[in-house]
C-alpha cells in the first residue's frame, strides 16, 4: 500500500481535485478488500491441503 500512499494524500491536500481524492480512496478500499480476499483464498485452500495431508 506504500506506494499509493502519497497519490491520495497529495490529492487530499489539493482542495481543488475532490473527484480525484474521491476515486483514489475508492481504489485504495477496493484494492484492500481485493487483497483481503486473495488472502483469505490462500488461506483457505492452504488450510485445505494441510487438512488432507
């Protein structure tokens, strides 16, 4: 997440750019709960092959 870190903020102090500050907080939420899923499937399917092992 570092890396979009200073994209947001830099748009957050730019009173001007709300629809960007907007779109880069959607994208930072959205790309948090794609990973949190991309997890949770690694998790699942390790704990599966842990289970049948």
């Amino acid at each position: 997440m570092q890396v979009f870190s200073p994209k947001i903020s830099t748009s957050i102090t730019q009173s001007g750019s709300s629809n960007e500050t907007l779109f880069g907080m959607i994208f930072a939420i959205s790309f948090i709960i794609w990973l949190d899923g991309r997890f949770e499937f690694l998790f699942s399917t390790v704990i599966r092959y842990e289970s049948f092992s």
